[in-house]
C-alpha cells in the first residue's frame, strides 16, 4: 500500500510485468513462514528466488553459487571455441584473453 502511494505522489513508472519480489529472511523459523503478495494498483507482483541484476546472479539465500555456475557455463561455451581454433593453429592468446579472460573478471 505505502509503495503504490509513493508511486501515485511522486510518479515514477512502474512496469509491474518486469517488476519482480525477492525476500531475503534469515531469521529462525519453527514453521515455514508465508508472506503477503506484494501489489502495486491492484497487480500482484511475480516473487522469484533468483534474479539476474546487473550481471549479478542474486538468490534469496545470498549465496554465489548460481552466479559462479552461470559464469562457468558462459566460460566454458568460450573454452570450446578455442580448442576448435588450435585445431587450425591460430594465436589463441587473443581468442583467450578477448573471450575467455572477459567473461571470468567481467563481474569483478
């Protein structure tokens, strides 16, 4: 309710489709905790457990673990094509650093 208020005072665009809920909730627990759907005007908005913002792989538990996987996958697809151009002898050291080496420090 305060945020589709705020939105109304101050008129920021909300694109309620891209917008998407994430809870971050470390507290102990004796029973799984269940939380009231976030509205804005009256559309309820998507709650997810892992988003990508910004290059950032974030999950609600906050760990990397997606954010490394989802880099080693990107690095490994670029890996391949560099063993198929050893195959043909051409300088890898450009394919490497431009392709692989990008991918691996991009995000640091």
């Amino acid at each position: 309710a305060d945020l589709a208020l705020y939105c109304q005072d101050n008129s920021p665009l909300f694109n309620v489709t891209k917008t998407k809920e994430l809870i971050v909730d470390f507290r102990r627990a004796l029973q799984p905790r269940t939380y009231t759907p976030l509205e804005i005007n009256g559309t309820t908005v998507d709650r997810v457990s892992c988003f990508k913002y910004l290059g950032f792989h974030i999950t609600e538990d906050l760990r990397w673990t997606t954010h490394t996987a989802a880099l080693v996958r990107k690095a490994r697809q670029s890996l391949y094509h560099l063993m198929q151009l050893r195959k043909f002898r051409v300088s890898l050291q450009s394919f490497y650093s431009g392709a692989v080496e990008s991918i691996l420090s991009g995000n640091i």
